[in-house]
C-alpha cells in the first residue's frame, strides 16, 4: 500500500507546497492551493451554460419523485434500534457511524422549497454550487460534524467487499421495509451476525443513501456485513460520493428535461443548506438549545449538529417561497456564512474531531489534512447496480477554500487536468489506486491555525464567473416558479459578455457530460504511465532523444513487471485479506473493463481542446522527454498515433497545450486528416508497422489460447514476445496485455482451486451419504442448543416473575382497599346510629314546637260543642217558656 502511494504520489506532481499557501496579511492563517495564474475564460465558456439555471427551464413538478426516498423511521424501527444497540453499542462508536446510526431515532420535516430550488445551482463540472456571492459545496469537514462518519479510514471498494455467507431477502420477496422490519428483527435471544447485518443494510440503505426503490435492495449489503464485522471503513467518504453522484444525476434529469427520480441522501444537502444559510430561516433557533429524541422517546439537549438540524422546521413546496429561496441562491448574500462550526464547544460530538481543541490535538490537525486534501471519493458499492457502477467523484476543496476556514484564492483544478473528473473503475487494480492516490500526501498542519474567510486574487476571478454564468434576468426564472410574481418591466438581461478585443465571448453548446478538459486520459492509463522505473532505465532514456523514437532496454522493462508482479503477489499472499481471489476475478475484471471501453459516455474524452490553467509552478505539470512520434501503426482505414512520454521523478502532468507541443495528437482536434495535406514521409527501418508485431502476436494468441494451468506453470514464453513486441502496441492493448506476464503470481492459487475441484469431483458418490450424516448433525445441533441455549427460557423466566411480582402487588393493593373499605363502613355505621338519634331529638323538638293540624277541623270541633250549647239553650228556653205561661 505504501509503494502503491508513493508511486501516485510522483504521478500527480502534487506537493504539499502546492495546497497550503502562506497567507498574504495574516501570519497564523493560511491559504489553500493550488493557486492558478491563469484566465477562467476556458473554464466558463465550457461549463457556464452547463449549470442548468442558466440554460434550463425551471419546472417544479419535474422534483416530484426525486424526494420520495426519505429517512424517516417507520414502525418498528426504534424498538430495533434498542435491542441492536445493546449488544453492538461499542462497535458502533469504534467505527464510527453512532452519531449517524443515532440519527434515525427522529423523524426530519422536509423543506421542499429549498430542495427543489437549490439543485438548479449545482456545477458537476467542479462539483459544487454555484451561487451569487460565490461557489459552496458540502466537504469532509460537513461530513464530520452532521454525521461524524469516519474519513480517515481506507475507502471502501466494491471489488474488495467481501461475499455475504448468508442471503437476505430480495425486494420481490420483501416489498417494503416494514416487511423486511418483521422479517429480520427479532424479540427474543442474541442479535446474531445476520440480524446485525440486516439491520445495518437497512440503515445504510434507507437512513444514509435513501436508494429509489423505496424497498431493500442488496446494493449495500456487502457494505453492511464488513461493518458488522467490525471493519474500520471510510464511510464518510463513500457517503460524500454519493452525494456528489446524487447531484451529478440530477443534473442529467434536468438537461434531458426528464422527470428527477434519482433518489439519494437529500437529507443530508437539506441539513446543509440550513446550516449555512440559517440566517435567511425566520426563527432560526440557537442549535445549541436544541432537543434530539433518545431511544426512549425522551427530548435531551442535542449532542451534534447533525442531531440539532434535524429537529427544525420543514415546509410543503409553496411557489412564493421556493421562488423566495430561488432569488436568495441568485443574488447571493451580502455576508454569507462560510464557516458555521465557531461553537463546536457546545457539542460532545465527534469526538475524532474537536475544534475547540485544534491547537492540543494531534488527530484533530490530521483529519483537518484529509479534509484540505484533494482525492477521489468512491461510489457505487455493488458490481450488479445498473444505475451507478464502482467509480468515483473529484473531491477538490480548493474551490470552496473558506469553508474549510482557509483562505480562497483562483482555484486550479488539478484533478481535472491529471485525468477524468468521474469515471467508472474497472478492477480491483484500478479501484485501489484511484482511492488511494493521494494518500502519501501528508500535510502537517501548524497547531497554531487561525481560521479565516478571506480571499487574495479570488474576486477578479468570481468576478468574471459571475458576469458569465448570472448574466440572465431574475424575473422571468421567478415567474417560472410562481405564476403570480410581479416582475418589472425594466428589469433586462445583462449585457453579453465579451473578450478582451471586443469580440463576443464563445460559450460552448450545453452537454449532459463535462467538457472541461475532456482530453485527459483515463485515470487507469494515468496509473499506467506512474508504473515505477529502474534507475537504469530511467537514466538511459532521459541519454535517448534521437530522430526516432527509442526501444526501452529490456532491463527496464523486466523491472516494470518485477515491481507489478511483486505488488501481485502481495496482493494474493496468505496473510492478506484477498487470499480467495481467483483467476475468474481477473476474467471479471476484464469484462468489466471491456465494458467500460465500449461506453464512450464514461471514459472517453471530447474533443473539445483545453486550454491552459496551471499554477505558475512546473512542478504541477509532467514534463516529457523529447522524443519523436513514431510511425503510425495501421489497422484497416484507421491509423493511431502514439505518444511516447518518458516520466522522470519530480516531473508533472503537461498541460493540453503542451500535449500538443511535445508530440501528442491532435487528429482528434481537427476535422481532416492531418495526412492528406503533408507528403508522406519516409519510414526509418527502425519504425514499427503491423508486419512487425502481426508473428508475435500470433505466436502469443496461440499461447493465451492454451489452459491457464500450463501457463501460470510457465510464463517466461509470453514475457519474451511482450519484452519484443510491447514499444510498437498502443497503450490500450498493453494496459490488457501485461497482467498476462505475471500470472505465475496466481500459480498456487490455480493449483489449490484445481485441486478443490478435483477433490469435490471425487466426492461426488459420498455426497448422499454426507448429506444424510449432515441432516443427523443438524438435527443433533438443534437438540443440543435447545438443551444449551438457556437464553429464552431465562427471557421467559424473567418476564413470569415479573408478571408473578406485578400481581402480588395488586393482591396487596387490593387487600389494603378491602381493609379501608371495611373501616370506612363500620365508621359509617356508627355515625348513621348517632345521626340517628339526634335526628330523633331534632324531630320531637320540632314537634312539641309547632300546633298541628287544620284550622278547619278545630272550627268543626269548636261548633259542635257550641251546638250542644244551643241545644240546652233552646231547651231551657221552651222549659221557661211553659211554665211561665202556665
């Protein structure tokens, strides 16, 4: 790995010098490089009219599907979450994906209006946003503090995942996740590997990478199960990747004018979005007050950014608003946030990377490199992904310098100079390189870094930039996303732009692919040219420079295969991790560079000619030898020039108008053969043609044609015709040939995979009689941990006893309520029995108070008495009456 290193590292010509830059008025800060010297007009006129707010109507209801993969957690899931947790809790914070899996505990608020307006900005040329008060993009140093995903770990790889030895259902079998939720989570015993591995490949799947198809997939799932393993991974920069793909796509939909359906972490870009443009959100909280949902479903004070963005606010798609966030991206901000994290201190994570202890902390100040470091991020984790293939993304941070808090300066884009800005990889070989190229470039960061968010040189720059790409009328791109927006009459485009004669500026037609510098070569063929030399070697060719083209010594040719047969060996030795691989990978990786060589979409380049944009300093450049250009070999009507480039240590990439000076062909360039106007020059006895190299390589195909056990056995014969026939082939067909003349590397590895098919050849009449003994053991092994696996029935044990505890409880309860019952009730009875009484006395006082009975009944009495009175009155009155008269 540390050779491999090395040797990317002469490739690139990059040196430390190049990206930290003394900054010119602030001692203790920093500038980062590389630093260009030259005009960004090339730069624009090909990709300004690419960034699809400035040639691409804007439609709204064209994002209707592309936000529908979003990580919310459905039922179920946290429960998961908390048995998993228990177990595998530690490993998790190992490796560093806690905070990120920690995410998923909380639904997040979906803001449509930034989502659907914000990817009208983005360059997938340069892979950032392009917007009015400058160009931002989300970095490592995002990565970090949102999510805390490790970068500084190797880059995972799809062709060194390792194969899952156990399968999980497909999405015809599981349709949706609550399905595969009840599918793979269990109640009761241990989390087993295979349950922590479904559990993970549904975290990756639809929390981190929110795939399209909206179900479980098996994209993610090699990358899940080395996870569950333990494997220390660098997931933040595979997630940064995938990010940049995201967008790249998106960018694709939008030029094609086709529905965007591509899925992807938008979550995250929502996060980010918010985070630097939190001053233009009404109510924007202080983060540091912010609450997160544990597993238990309590608000606590957040621990991240991450975990404090995901609790604000969202917003449905409301045309006055998405044309509101519209102008903001448009115009730019006045004094935009560069820099959020100054109150990292408030936060306990990451815990790998703690600004606040910048000066103290060696591994803070390390990761900080990687983040300032120039790379390729990887994409694409599965081999069988018909939509994104193993590749990679350009990570270039010296466009968005001040976001990293150093100070910005005009970018040049190294990476797009040294090789393609994305491509497809199509082996192991290639994928090892590519993620590790820069890797041996270690930048020691002083401890006493001041960060800042100035420029030097970078206005003129921008200011140019943004007379090209913002030279359009606000007003009708408003009223394209809402109908009821006033736009003024006078509002007009701006003037077109023009050259320093006067002349009207050329942009180049808009292409779904990047045009910028699209003749460089393919990063495998850059890989190629790095191989290392001999010293030798190396001084005879820089002595040679003669009117043709010199034939490498065969010295210096035995030790370019040496070094690549001793670099495969490494790779199939016991102790490393490939030690299965076999000779049907190779095949495998053929094809899939065969493939890649028939996609011209992928890893061809235009013919669109760039111009210069290099730093001042020759040391970013590779300088060729001087040699002349042999003679072309013909096939056909077709007629190939090759360019002989002898790499010195020390040298640099040319540029593409050195190419051209120093002998490289520009056929491609022209729209007539550059022979039809020249006299036909004489061939040297010394210039190869086909009749040189058509015996050779008909002696090698009958050779290649033989089985791969006679040839691992003896492979000198095709190291001989190679060593003759190798100066006069093209690059294309000895970048195919030369694993050929190392495969006696693969020579116990053929052996022992022969003998394991012989062996099981021979077993054949056993296998009934194995499958039968095997089914006995199954059967035995199920007893035997029914018998030893004590962990459900303890589980039940313990939920009985509970039970058994709860309901004593409530027989106690119940006990106690009966006994105050029964107290109630005998005190009642004696306060009835003395209410009773007096109750009684209260009534016999009132009655002996009160006459009873009616007035009517009284008067009857009183009159029959008076009756009786009347009665002897009248009596004595006749009595009288007759005697008197007598």
């Amino acid at each position: 790995m540390a050779e491999s290193s090395n040797t990317n590292a002469m490739v690139s010509g990059l040196k430390v010098s190049d990206i930290l830059l003394p900054h010119p008025s602030l001692p203790n800060s920093m500038c980062l490089g590389p630093r260009s010297s030259e005009s960004p007009a090339h730069l624009i006129s090909c990709e300004a009219n690419r960034i699809p707010f400035v040639n691409q109507n804007l439609d709204l209801t064209s994002w209707a599907d592309c936000l529908r993969a979003w990580p919310n957690p459905p039922e179920g899931w946290v429960a998961w979450y908390n048995r998993v947790s228990k177990t595998h809790y530690a490993t998790w914070e190992t490796i560093g994906i806690a905070d990120a899996l920690s995410l998923s505990l909380s639904p997040l608020e979906k803001n449509e209006n930034i989502l659907k307006t914000i990817g009208y900005f983005w360059s997938d040329a340069l892979n950032c946003f392009m917007f009015g008060h400058g160009p931002m993009t989300p970095t490592l140093l995002d990565v970090t503090m949102i999510t805390g995903l490790d970068i500084a770990s190797p880059s995972p790889s799809a062709f060194k995942l390792p194969k899952v030895p156990f399968t999980l259902s497909s999405k015809t079998e599981c349709t949706s996740w609550g399905a595969y939720l009840k599918r793979y989570m269990k109640t009761k015993g241990p989390v087993t590997e295979r349950e922590h591995t479904a559990f993970l490949n549904f975290w990756l799947e639809h929390f981190i990478f929110c795939g399209p198809s909206l179900a479980p997939t098996k994209n993610y799932l090699s990358l899940a199960y080395e996870l569950a393993k333990g494997t220390h991974l660098g997931l933040g920069k595979l997630f940064l990747g995938e990010v940049y793909r995201s967008l790249q796509l998106m960018s694709v939909k939008l030029f094609s004018q086709r529905t965007v359906k591509t899925g992807g972490p938008w979550w995250f870009i929502q996060l980010w979005a918010q985070l630097y443009f939190q001053n233009q959100i009404p109510d924007f909280p202080p983060l540091a007050t912010c609450t997160f949902p544990d597993a238990n479903g309590r608000e606590i004070r957040c621990t991240s950014y991450g975990q404090a963005l995901y609790g604000l606010p969202g917003s449905r798609l409301i045309p006055k608003e998405a044309a509101g966030w519209f102008q903001i991206f448009f115009q730019g901000l006045s004094n935009p946030l560069f820099f959020p994290y100054t109150e990292s201190e408030n936060f306990e994570n990451p815990v790998s990377f703690r600004l606040d202890s910048f000066a103290d902390d060696a591994s803070t100040r390390h990761l900080f490199s990687i983040m300032i470091r120039p790379c390729f991020l990887p994409v694409g984790m599965s081999t069988s992904n018909r939509i994104i293939k193993p590749g990679y993304e350009s990570y270039q941070p010296v466009v968005v310098a001040r976001q990293l808090g150093l100070g910005q300066v005009p970018p040049h884009f190294f990476l797009h100079h040294l090789t393609a800005s994305r491509a497809e990889l199509p082996d192991i070989l290639t994928g090892q390189r590519c993620y590790t190229f820069f890797d041996a470039l270690a930048i020691p960061i002083p401890n006493n870094l001041c960060f800042t968010t100035t420029t030097d040189g970078f206005e003129t720059w921008w200011t140019m930039w943004k007379t090209h790409a913002f030279r359009r009328a606000l007003g009708p791109s408003l009223k394209q996303l809402d109908a009821e927006h006033d736009t003024t009459h006078q509002e007009q485009d701006g003037p077109e732009p023009t050259q320093t004669d006067g002349s009207p500026f050329t942009f180049l037609p808009p292409a779904p692919v990047v045009l910028f510098c699209r003749n460089s070569p393919s990063l495998k063929q850059v890989i190629m040219q790095g191989q290392p030399i001999s010293p030798k070697s190396a001084s005879k060719s820089k002595a040679s420079s003669g009117p043709v083209a010199p034939r490498a010594s065969t010295q210096a040719r035995k030790a370019v295969r040496k070094v690549a047969a001793r670099k495969t060996l490494k790779r199939k030795a016991p102790v490393q991790e490939n030690l299965q691989t076999s000779t049907e990978e190779n095949s495998s990786e053929d094809e899939q560079s065969r493939q890649r060589d028939t996609n011209p979409g992928n890893s061809e380049r235009s013919t669109t000619q760039s111009q210069t944009d290099s730093p001042s300093s020759a040391r970013q450049r590779f300088t060729p030898e001087p040699a002349a250009t042999p003679a072309p070999i013909k096939t056909g009507s077709r007629v190939k020039r090759r360019c002989v480039k002898r790499v010195r240590k020390g040298s640099q990439v040319s540029s593409p108008s050195q190419e051209v000076s120093n002998g490289c062909d520009p056929s491609s360039l022209l729209t007539f053969d550059p022979e039809s106007i020249e006299p036909a020059a004489p061939k040297a006895s010394e210039e190869p043609s086909l009749d040189m190299v058509l015996g050779p390589l008909q002696r090698l195909k009958a050779l290649l044609s033989s089985s791969v056990e006679i040839l691992v056995e003896n492979p000198e014969a095709i190291k001989g015709i190679l060593d003759e026939i190798q100066p006069h082939l093209p690059m294309t067909l000895q970048v195919k040939l030369w694993p050929a003349a190392t495969l006696s590397a693969f020579k116990s590895g053929v052996q022992s995979a022969r003998q394991r098919i012989t062996l099981r050849r021979a077993q054949l009449p056993l296998r009934a009689d194995i499958a039968e003994k095997c089914q006995r053991l199954n059967e035995k092994k199920t007893a035997l941990d029914a018998k030893t696996d004590t962990s459900a029935n303890n589980a039940e044990l313990e939920t009985l006893r509970k039970e058994l505890e709860s309901l004593e409880e409530k027989v106690r309860m119940t006990k106690q309520l009966i006994q105050e019952k029964e107290t109630f009730i005998a005190r009642s009875r004696e306060e009835a029995q003395g209410l009773t009484a007096d109750l009684k006395t209260d009534l016999a006082e009132i009655r002996g108070q009160l006459v009873t009975g009616k007035d009517e009944d009284d008067e009857t009495e009183i009159a029959e008495v008076d009756r009786i009175r009347a009665d002897a009155l009248r009596a004595l009155d006749e009595f009288l009456q007759k005697n008197l008269s007598v």
